[in-house]
C-alpha cells in the first residue's frame, strides 16, 4: 500500500506533467525524434537523383549495375526510461531529491510519448536491473510508469550503468530513443560504461540525463563532519571548518562531473544536464531547441 503522502505527490507529478506536455511542449517531442527511427523497405535499381549513400555495393557488385537501399519512417517510437534507483538518488540539499527531478523527468518524456501514439517502456536499475516495464501505450500505461518511480523500493543500494545499458540492448529487438536518468555517480570509471553505451548506439539512441545537486560540490561551513557513502556506507570524517579541505572537497568533486561529461561528449552522445533546484521543463525545452537546430 502506498502512503497518502506519497499518492499525492505521484498525482501532482502526474497532472503537472500532463498539463505541460499539452501546452508549453506541444510539438517539440515530435519534431526532433519523428525520423529518427527508421526500418529496412527494398533494394531497388539506383535512379539519377538517389543519394549515393543509400547505395548497397554488395547487391551493386552482384547485379553489375548500382543498386540502393529504401528505408521508410516507423510510425512508432519505442521510448524507454533506464532510471538509477541507487542510493545516491535519495540526496538532496534544495527542495527536491535527484530521485524527485529524475521522477519528473521521466513523467514528462512519458506523456510526450504516449501524447504522439508511441509506445514507453521503464529499466530501473542500481547495481542490477530491479524492474523492467515492457513498452505499451496508453494513458494507464503512463500511470504505471509514473507511480513506479516514486514508489519502487530497490533492493540494493549500489549502481551498475553498464548493466543497464546491456540489458536494453537484450530485452529491446527494435531501435529505441533511450534516456538514461543517472547521477553518474559509479565505482567504475566513466569511459568503462560509457563505452558499452556506445556499442549500443548503432541500434539503439542513447541520450543521458545528468542529475547533480549542489550539496554533491561543497561541504557545508561546519566543524567535523562525517560523510556517508550513500551506497556503500563507507564513512569519511572531514574538517569542515577548514577552507583548505572545502576547497579540495570541490575540486575533486567538479574534476569527476567534468571528467564524466567530457567522456559522454568525446563518445558523441547527447547529454541533458539538469540539478535539484532547476526547472525539468526548462531543461528539455532547452535541449529539444538545440536538437532541432542540429536537424536543420
């Protein structure tokens, strides 16, 4: 049984995100993916005017004239949602929690989908796949998808992003525009998971959705502190008092998110970054003017 507190939060989300796909996104979501997915038609005989891109040397060679391949428009989309449940999504130090703006953000994409009669699916993961939700259609559907990211408890506490990404590549037999919500914070290096992103990106568009919050940058002006590991409970006790250390604290801190972003930039993958105390809407208008800029 869900908590009152927690049933009205998952219907705010769910009204709010509805009202702003309806109004302030109406047609953005459609511009920049319709076209995007596209399915294998023919080989026909090449005719002057086709792009020789499209040309497929192998039948060409075969035939001993040019041949090109057609491929048509799909007139679904297939959306799915990989959410990090991990623990370091419980951290918050503005008015929402990542977990909050993550929950958001995968309310909005969702009404998107379902809005342009396209089908939406949901991995939640921390350091193992916890829930999978096969892609449907339908406003109940997107009901479903919502309440499971404020409600599912995980099991585990760390976060495997290369697990996720695999298992996409597994359970999803047709292309899919994927966003991955994560803070990114992982035991792995960046360019470990990354990669597997990339192996996946030929069948499968993978855009991530960077979560930050500013507590994740500074240590509070205090005395002694200690600092939990949200995932491992690993426990570091800092002077917080002394400028010295802050100062250390933050660069560490800014040289990871740095690292992670240019390792996501290098590999050619889009990225939405996005903290507690930002606007979600604001973030992907932002994003989907940028995408349609890039189309033209």
């Amino acid at each position: 049984m869900l908590s009152p507190e927690i049933i009205k939060k998952i219907k705010k989300v769910h009204i709010r995100s509805a009202r702003m796909v309806n109004t302030m996104m109406a047609g953005q979501y459609r511009s920049v993916f319709r076209g995007s997915g596209i399915e294998f038609e023919e080989v026909r005989e090449y005719s002057p005017g086709d792009d020789i891109k499209s040309i497929d040397w192998k039948v060409s060679a075969r035939m001993g004239r040019p041949y090109v391949k057609l491929y048509r428009e799909e007139r679904e989309l297939v959306v799915m949602l990989l959410v990090d449940m991990s623990g370091s999504e419980g951290f918050g130090t503005t008015e929402n929690l990542k977990k909050d703006i993550a929950a958001e953000m995968a309310s909005i994409l969702a009404f998107n989908a379902i809005r342009n009669n396209d089908k939406v699916g949901a991995i939640l993961f921390t350091d193992r796949v916890e829930k999978y939700i096969p892609p449907k259609k339908g406003s109940a559907h997107v009901w479903r998808v919502i309440k499971e990211m404020f409600a599912f408890a995980p099991e585990h506490k760390g976060t495997d992003i290369r697990e996720a990404v695999a298992f996409l590549g597994r359970v999803s037999r047709k292309r899919t525009i994927s966003f991955l919500i994560s803070d990114f914070i992982s035991p792995e290096p960046a360019e470990t998971y990354i990669r597997r992103m990339k192996s996946i990106s030929g069948k499968h568009e993978l855009i991530a959705v960077m979560l930050s919050d500013p507590g994740d940058f500074h240590l509070p002006e205090a005395g002694i502190l200690t600092v939990r590991d949200f995932e491992t409970g690993r426990q570091l006790v800092l002077d917080a008092s002394d400028p010295a250390t802050r100062r250390s604290y933050h660069e560490l801190k800014i040289q990871d998110y740095s690292r992670t972003l240019q390792s996501l930039k290098n590999a050619d993958m889009d990225c939405i970054e996005i903290h507690t105390a930002a606007s979600v809407v604001d973030a992907l208008n932002r994003y989907f003017r940028i995408r349609e800029k890039r189309k033209r």
